[in-house]
C-alpha cells in the first residue's frame, strides 16, 4: 500500500525493490548456513547468489511480460521499468536455475546438493518478497468484497490502474475496488513452507529430499492461489488453466519423481 518509501528530490526508493533486497539477504544467510553443514565455503555461496539473482531478475521480468503481453506489447518502455514490480515466480525459478546450472558446471559443484541448500532460502525468499508485492500493490488477486483490500490511488498501484482503464471505478476515485490479497497469502504460505523445509531438514538428511519436498509444496500453493490472482492479460495454457498453473503441476509432478527416487536411493549426507 506504500508503493514509494521516501523521495529524495526525484529520485525514489520503492517498498518493493527495499523488501526483494531483504529477502536477497536473508536467502543468502539462511544459505550460506546450510551451506556450511554441506562444507560448501561461504565465498562461494555468496558468488553463486549473485548469478542466480541477476539470472532470477531476468527471467522474472520475461514471464511478466509473456504473461501481460497484450499491455506490455504496446508500452515497451514499461518492459524496463523492473522498480514498478512485476517479477514472476516462475519466471525466478526458471532463470535462477539456468543461472545455477552454469555456474555449477563452471565450478563442479554436486547440482543436488547445491538446490537443497538453496532450498529453504528460496521459501523464505518468497515469503519477505511476497510483502513487497503487498506494498507495492502488484501480484493482486481477483475482486472480492469478502476480506478483500482496496488499493489507495495514492501512486496508482496496478489495481487501481487496471481497475480505471476497465471502466471500473471512475477517475478521481480515491480507492480501488476491494481485491483478493493473495500477496499476503502468498507470504504466509512462504513462511510455512520454509518452516516444514527446516523441520525436513533437522529431521532427513537423505540428499534431494529438501529440493523435492519445495517442488511439491510449492507447486501445490501456486497452483491453488491463482485461481484467486486476478490477470489483466490473463494468459492461459491448454485454455482451462494460467500458464503458471500448468507449470505448477509439472513442478509437482518432479517434484514427486524427485521425492521417489531420493528415498529409493537413499544416499544421505555426512552431517
């Protein structure tokens, strides 16, 4: 709701870039701790969360814009603008993994190892990051006069925006409609999924249990939030589900053949 935190004559500081920053540092200690059980050397983590964000912030924004095509298509200065929000999960998950992927070829790196560790720092990433999403007011859910949030036209978060260009509410009004605050469910969502991973973690120490048990839990809370997010461009896979959805239950689907085969062979780690 707080889109920008301070001004500085022109120059701004957005809630949201000040929280995916926060969660960038709390992910990094939260690996660079895993990775000391793992005798990964924290230099390393540090350089290898570098690759993985600038990859992140890549992928994030094309998926954005393949999902929100039809606007983005004709305003392709918007397509820059990253400060505005608009950095999709999958889109995250996407281009930190062929970031990763690189960077563990290029240093011979154990590849399972590595995304169990990451693990836990990508459900908490999400849960501080989502908080930005909030603040920011992009990532909303469908109109719903139920427990929903209206958006103040202070700054002109996305829902008032959308909101205004479909006839909604008129201009001049103070506040958007009353939307679904999935950003906030999204966070909590993040918290408990970290919360089960640390659990998982104490508890098993058999090597792709961690990755795999983030591919289900997240894939599952993706899956069912986004039958409540609301898409101006709305774009839909096989036409009875959004593309994020689909990707979903593939992430779902790997990440129960991946929980098969790390029980089946069982290696555990030395610690």
């Amino acid at each position: 709701m707080h889109r920008i935190l301070l001004h500085f004559g022109n120059f701004k500081i957005y809630s949201y870039g000040v929280m995916q920053a926060l969660a960038y540092i709390i992910g990094i200690y939260v690996a660079v701790y895993y990775g000391k059980k793992r005798k990964i050397d924290g230099d390393k983590v540090i350089d290898l969360s570098l690759w993985i964000v600038f990859g992140a912030i890549i992928g994030a924004r094309l998926w954005f814009i393949l999902e929100d095509w039809h606007y983005f298509s004709g305003n392709i200065a918007e397509v820059f603008k990253v400060w505005n929000g608009g950095l999709v999960f999958y889109g995250v998950f996407i281009g930190a993994v062929i970031a990763m992927f690189i960077y563990i070829k290029k240093y011979n790196l154990d590849s399972i190892s590595i995304m169990d560790m990451l693990s836990p720092s990508l459900a908490i990433g999400i849960a501080v990051g989502r908080i930005g999403c909030f603040l920011n007011g992009c990532c909303y859910g469908k109109i719903s006069y139920h427990g929903g949030i209206s958006f103040p036209a202070k700054d002109f978060p996305p829902p008032y925006i959308d909101q205004l260009q479909k006839g909604l509410i008129k201009p001049g009004a103070t506040h958007s409609l009353p939307v679904i605050p999935t950003q906030l469910y999204s966070s909590l969502d993040g918290l408990i999924i970290f919360l089960i991973l640390v659990f998982i973690a104490s508890r098993i120490k058999i090597k792709g249990v961690l990755v795999s048990s983030l591919f289900i839990l997240y894939g599952i809370h993706r899956f069912v939030i986004d039958f409540f997010r609301a898409y101006s461009g709305n774009a839909l896979a096989l036409k009875i589900m959004t593309l994020s959805q689909f990707v979903s239950l593939c992430i779902i689907i790997a990440g129960i053949v991946g929980l098969y085969i790390s029980l089946r062979k069982g290696v555990k780690y030395d610690f």
